[in-house]
C-alpha cells in the first residue's frame, strides 16, 4: 500500500500534514487523505529515530468506500484503528475491543478546503498513555473528557489554518497583479504622462465639487490640462482653476446646457515664470525670493477678491485679515516696500495677473503710481 518518499510540494494541506508533528510532538504517525472530482489520494508521515517519513498511499487499492467516508460531514471523531479505510481489519481484537473507549485513540479531522470542491481528512495516531502530549504526570488512559477538548481544538486549530493560508494566497495573488500592473504602467508610461493623468484626475475632482453645487459639469480642454500640469505651484493652479470655473459660470449663465468646457485662456497661471526661474534670468533677485514675492502677490488678490464678492471696500486690514496667516496692514505695507523691486518686476513681467490689487489695493497702487511719476519726470 505504501511505496517510496515522495518529494511534497507545498499546498495547504501539505503544509498542515508537516504542521501535525509539531502541535503533537512525538506522535507516532499522521495521514492525510484528500479527494475531489479529479483525483484522490493519500500521504503518510511515520515516525522513525532520524524523524519523520513521508510516504505516499496508493490510493487504488484502498477499500472501495474510501470516497463514502470521506464525504462524511466535516467535523471531528475518535476511532479505532480497526475502523480506518486504508488498513487492513484485526479480527482478533473482538467486537468488545473495537468498541471499547479506550482503544479509540486516532482523531479523525475532516475539512473541506475554501474552494468547497476538495475534502481532507487527517488521521492522527496518539498512545493511549497520553505521552504524545508531553505530559509525563498525568496517570490512566485518555479518556472521554480530554479527546472531545483535544478533538475540538485540534479541528479548530485545522479550520484556523485553511481559512488564513487562503486569505493569504488571495492577498498575495492581488499584490503580485497591482506589483506587475504598477511595472508594466513604469516601463509602458514616461513620468510626465504619469504626472499629467494625476493632473488630470485631481482637477476632475476638484471641478465635480463645484459642479455639484451649482448642477454642471465642467470639461477641461486639453490645452487647459497641459497648462496646469506646468505649472509650478499646487496652490497656484488650484486657485486659478477655482478662479476659471467661476468665470466659466459667469459666461455661461444664460446658456442652459450643463456642461461648461474650461479653455486654458480661463486659467491666469504664467507657466513661463517657473521655467525662467529654474534656470536664470534677469531678475534684480534671487529666484527665492522672486518666488516668495510672487506667492505674497498672489495671496493678496485671492484675500481681494473675496472682499469683492462679499462686496466690501478692499482695504489694508480687511486684506490682511483674510490672509492664510492674518496680518496687520502695516505688515503688508512694509512687505511691499522692502520687496518694491521685486513687486515691480512681476507686476511689469506678468501683465495680466493680480487685476484686483494691481488697481484697487493701495498698497500696491502706491508704489506702481510712484514709478510712473517718476517715469514722466525722467
């Protein structure tokens, strides 16, 4: 019935037959039996002075009703050697003896694995001295009350391990799928594409909010899209979209088609700047500080604007106190004057942008009024 080692691979149930020595230590031997609609089969580990044995059972000459009882329900149960499908009958044992509790000293764990379509069934051979246990103290045999809580344990435990190797193998199957799509996106994909779809997909959302607010769908043209993705600073481009979509609004109001297309003449985002600031121009300062000067200028108009729409007279304080971080206006008024080279420059670079307080902040106005007094003086 048995012939020589075979090599296992490693399925869960392969696994959990290796696993059985190591719960019981020094139980004499285990089988596993498994069937579905393709195969069936067996394997043995045996206990031997170098370790344990696996051989594999020929399942063929088995009794003709191994596969009636391994369709049994799963679950667990204690049985006499005498009662297994791949031994052969000791008659002379006695009717009294294969009844006998006491005798009945193999658990018999039968389980079905996640996919529903295979059974196992263990057999796990203990000594009826309870040795396998570790437990040298413990006198008598292995009686009723100890096997239903080893039974129900070890049945557990089985339960245990095939739920979690599957969870497992799934989770490791999902990670292996996004790992081969995020390496096929690398090699398939260059980086500013990649950057453009992320462009893409936070516009989208940003631009679903408002649209929801006012029942619209906006559409950015690919122009639009392009000129956002280049430009240099997040929070610029966030609020020059938010700015467009408002225009956008404002052109459309009398046009009762809901869907709005946002062209990139909509956005006021000079995408040239970031360039020349990265690799040098004549500026009278240092990119940095161009660049900080730039994002006052821009913090500025957005604190404006919104005094414009609550309909409020744009003034210092009230400019000041709608900052991001509030300020005082002789804060402001300072800022500008330290930064009036810088202030000029942009302003004169980038004609189209900080309408508001280009004309109705006198801060600003202040200083483009004194060059401009100078100029015709000059």
């Amino acid at each position: 019935m048995l012939h020589n080692t075979v090599n296992l691979n490693l399925k869960p149930r392969d696994q959990l037959l290796q696993l059985w020595s190591e719960i019981f230590p020094g139980i004499d031997r285990v089988v596993m039996l498994y069937t579905n609609k393709d195969e069936t089969g067996g394997i043995e580990l045996l206990n031997t002075t170098k370790g344990y044995d696996a051989k594999e059972l020929i399942t063929g000459g088995l009794d003709e009703t191994l596969n009636d009882k391994l369709n049994d329900q799963i679950g667990y149960s204690w049985l006499h050697k005498d009662q297994l499908p791949f031994e052969h009958k000791n008659q002379a044992n006695g009717q009294m003896q294969l009844f006998s509790e006491q005798y009945q000293v193999v658990l018999m764990i039968r389980l079905k694995e996640p996919d529903k379509n295979t059974l196992i069934v263990y057999y796990l051979f203990f000594r009826e001295d309870q040795s396998n246990f570790g437990i040298s103290r413990l006198q008598g045999h292995f009686d009723t009350a100890r096997k239903a809580l080893v039974g129900s344990l070890a049945f557990r435990y089985a339960r245990h391990f095939y739920k979690t190797i599957n969870n497992l193998q799934t989770d490791f199957r999902e990670f292996t799928s996004v790992t081969k799509r995020l390496l096929a996106n690398s090699s398939e994909e260059s980086g500013y594409n990649k950057h453009l779809n992320w462009v893409s997909q936070w516009a989208g959302n940003f631009l679903e909010t408002i649209g929801c607010k006012f029942n619209v769908t906006f559409e950015l043209t690919d122009t639009a899209l392009k000129k956002i993705s280049d430009s240099w600073d997040f929070n610029i481009s966030i609020k020059a979209l938010e700015q467009a979509a408002k225009f956008a609004l404002l052109l459309n109001s009398g046009n009762p088609n809901n869907k709005i297309v946002i062209d990139n003449t909509y956005l006021q985002i000079d995408n040239t700047v970031s360039n020349k600031l990265s690799t040098g121009n004549n500026a009278p300062t240092s990119g940095n500080r161009l660049n900080k000067v730039m994002v006052f200028l821009d913090n500025l108009e957005i604190a404006a604007n919104k005094m414009v729409e609550l309909g409020e007279d744009i003034t210092s304080s009230g400019v000041g106190q709608r900052l991001n971080k509030p300020i005082t206006a002789p804060a402001i008024t300072d800022a500008l004057r330290k930064n009036k080279r810088r202030v000029l420059f942009l302003l004169e670079k980038h004609p189209d942008r900080w309408p508001v307080i280009r004309h109705n902040f006198r801060p600003v106005t202040n200083i483009t009024d004194k060059k401009e007094t100078l100029r015709n003086i000059g």
